[in-house]
C-alpha cells in the first residue's frame, strides 16, 4: 500500500514538468544539445530568375465532356471568342413512324443550361444550326479535338434569342428547368416527317440519315457570353410536333442527344483580331519581353505561359544543397476584373520535343501542390520542390516549364497575371516568383 503512494506522488509532482517539455517546438527539440559547428542553417531566397511569356494553345480534346459550351462573348483584352457544338440526333425509339399523311407544327431543338455562363446574358445572340454533310460522321470511338471542323450541308436554323439561363420555361402547359429551345426549318422538319421507312428503322440507319448537327453562335463585337448546357440531361433534347390523319392533332416525338450521342466542341479565337494591341504584340507577333510586365492565360485552348528558370541549376555549383520547399507564386494582374480568373491552373515541365508532362510534386494532391485560385489575394501558388530538387540532384534537363488552366475545356475563363519583372510603379511584391527555402548541406 505505501509502495503504490510513493509512485502516486511520484507521478503528481514530474507530470507537468512533463507537459512543459511537450509543449515545446518540435523543430527545436534537441538543438541545445547539437554543437554550434554541426547545426545546418536553413536559408531562403526568392531571387531566382524567372523568363516568363505567353503563346498560343494548339488545341485540346473536347469530345463527350460533362459540360458543353455554346456562345460567343467580346473581351476587351483577348477579342472575341466562340464555342460551337457538334452533336449527333437519335431516335428514342426503333421503326419509328409518323403516321398518315403527317402535318408539321414545328420542331425545336432543345439544350439545358447547367446556370453557368461567362460574360453578359442581356446580350442577343444569333444562334444557327446546320446538318452536317452525309459525307461526314462522328464517331464515338474517336478523339476530337477543339480546332476540328466538319463539312456542313444546309443551315436549318438562324435565329436571334435573349440567353436566360437560370429561367423556367413552359412546354405544352408544363414548367421545366431552363433550356436553349431553338426552332428549325419547316423544310428540315418535313424531311424527317416524310423520310423512308427505311431511315426511321434504326439508329444507325437514321445517322446514315442525319448524320448530326452543327449549333454555333454568330461572333460577338461586343458583350455576350459563353453558356454552358447538360446535353445528357433528359430535356436536351430535339422534338417534333406535329399531327396526322391516324391519330389527330397535338402529336410529339422527341429525339434524343444524351447517353451514347457522340459529340464534341469547337472553339473559335478568330486570330484574336479584335485582341487589345499589347496581347497581340506578345502573343501573336511574339514579343517575348512583353512577359516580363504582363501576362495572359485563356481556357477553351486560347492561351498559355510558358517560362523557365534559366539560371536554377547555378545554385548546385555551390555546394550540396537540400531543397526544403519551392513555391511558384503568381498574382492576378487585375484581380477587379469583370472577366472572372480561372478557378485553378496547372504546372506542366516541358520535354526536349516540345511536349508537356506532369511534375512528381503534381501526384502528392492538390493540398500539397496548388493550384487553386484564391480570390481574397488573387493569387495561385505551386509547390514544385522535387522538380526543382531533380534540376539540382539529378541530370534532368531544364527545358522549361508551361502554366495552363486547369479544365480548359470545360470553361471559357481567362485572366491577366504579373509577369517576373513588372514596371516599378506596379507593386513589385506581386511578382511571378519562385520562393526557395532550403538547407545547405555543407557550409
């Protein structure tokens, strides 16, 4: 009994000794016993050279996408630019039939919108629609991408409409979510109503038939926007209305674009003709030291950084060095901007070919790694440490590296950035920058 006492009051007076010595900083424990010769010193620096410009996006891949992009919309910075859709139609059912003698009321083609949009809805835009020539096809095993273009045969459709994307809208007496409705031809709409058995029988034989459709939007001089729509949704759809001798009046057949459609987008910049004059000296003609001010980055395979740190491997001369972390830091030149940024950016490293390829810091998580725009001080930051480490360590060439946005395909925004040496009457904090913290290893 005397003996479990003693340990009990052993215990009482060591335990907060104890909790002082927890609570003390983990980095720091031990270093009163490490000798002044033998602690490693821990720098940082973020005065390593940057060479940053913009260039043109080739194109990307754009077929069955979760969202779909239609419109056009003026930029007062990247001109004008547009996104059209190819889709095929398919029959909702098999050896489908009209009737007798069948009377057209209309035919509508219809796109939900997903209440997503770039730029300004009060603008009218002037929708067309086309059939794509019998020669062409879109096959669903197939890749396309956003400068594809197929050959077209006759337009079915031109018509000015007020985009109003978040607005219910009325069918045959019933309220459904918002939707794109755009009525075609009388003279498309008779052609299916009188086609052949034959082309009505099958799905197959009805793309042999209408191989599918082409919707765009006229370019845009000013405002518009860039909408966004759910072609598998139920309501995308196109539906015909019509009656006949057999069953009377008030008949319908819809068509389906959902599931199993192949489709695919097509975005249009026009040369950036319409570009303000600075964008297009250093995108267009080149201007390659225009990117020290600024910088342009654009979605819907509109535009790219491309920079490179041409001095990095300087720093394994020196000594060993460890690199504790590397961080890009890149600021929105004109965070008020109407235009929104984009919502998040990617680091690739460039190959001797020219072409792009993940870094290892990219596979430990966007937690880690970055690339989220943060709105509150409009900037996006990067860890690349192992990639900056392997230009140290390792014999990897320094190629160079390109900043692109993240989904480009599935949205339309675009944005300004500090490029790595601004004017000065620019807050030179703002800078593109790559901050490097790191241990020296020897001295």
């Amino acid at each position: 009994m005397l003996k479990r006492r003693t340990i009990f009051y052993i215990l009482i007076f060591t335990l907060p000794f104890l909790m002082v010595n927890c609570n003390k900083d983990p980095e720091r424990i031990g270093v009163d016993l490490q000798p002044e010769d033998d602690r490693l010193e821990v720098y940082v620096s973020d005065t390593t050279s940057v060479y940053a410009y913009s260039v043109l996006v080739d194109s990307i891949r754009t077929d069955e996408t979760s969202v779909s992009m239609l419109g056009s919309y003026y930029d007062p910075v990247f001109g004008s630019s547009t996104s059209s859709i190819y889709t095929q139609i398919r029959l909702s059912t098999t050896s489908t039939t009209f009737g007798l003698d069948p009377v057209l009321d209309s035919i509508v083609l219809a796109f939900e919108y997903t209440g997503s949009y770039y730029g300004d809805t009060s603008y009218m835009q002037n929708f067309k629609v086309f059939k794509i020539s019998d020669d062409e096809s879109i096959n669903g095993d197939s890749a396309y991408y956003s400068n594809q273009e197929l050959q077209l045969a006759e337009e079915i459709a031109n018509v000015f409409i007020q985009p109003s994307p978040s607005d219910s809208v009325m069918v045959d007496t019933l309220k459904y979510k918002a939707q794109l409705r755009i009525p075609l031809s009388e003279e498309f709409g008779y052609a299916i109503l009188n086609a052949d058995t034959a082309d009505l029988a099958s799905n197959d034989k009805f793309l042999e038939f209408l191989p599918g459709v082409y919707v765009t939007s006229e370019q845009k001089h000013w405002g518009g926007a860039i909408l966004a729509f759910d072609l598998v949704a139920v309501n995308s759809r196109m539906s015909i209305y019509y009656s006949n001798d057999d069953e009377g009046d008030s008949l319908s057949y819809n068509f389906t674009i959902s599931t199993g459609n192949a489709r695919f987008m097509n975005f249009e910049q026009y040369g950036y003709d319409n570009a303000d004059a600075s964008f297009k000296s250093q995108v267009i003609n080149g201007d390659t030291a225009l990117g020290d001010e600024k910088l342009y980055m654009q979605a819907m395979a509109g535009v790219k950084v491309r920079f490179k740190f041409p001095f990095i491997k300087d720093w394994g001369t020196e000594g060993a060095i460890a690199i504790d972390e590397a961080r890009l830091v890149i600021n929105n030149y004109n965070p008020d901007d109407e235009f929104a940024a984009p919502g998040e950016l990617v680091v690739l490293q460039l190959n001797n070919d020219g072409t792009a390829a993940f870094i290892p810091d990219q596979f430990e998580g966007t937690g880690y790694y970055g690339g989220q725009y943060d709105a509150e001080t409009g900037e996006y930051f990067f860890r690349i440490s192992r990639y900056v480490q392997s230009l140290l360590t390792e014999e990897a060439e320094n190629y160079g590296m390109e900043l692109v946005v993240s989904g480009g395909s599935l949205m339309p925004n675009r944005s300004q950035l500090v490029g790595p040496n601004p004017n000065p009457v620019n807050d030179l904090s703002k800078r593109l920058k790559l901050k490097i913290i790191y241990t020296d290893l020897i001295n």
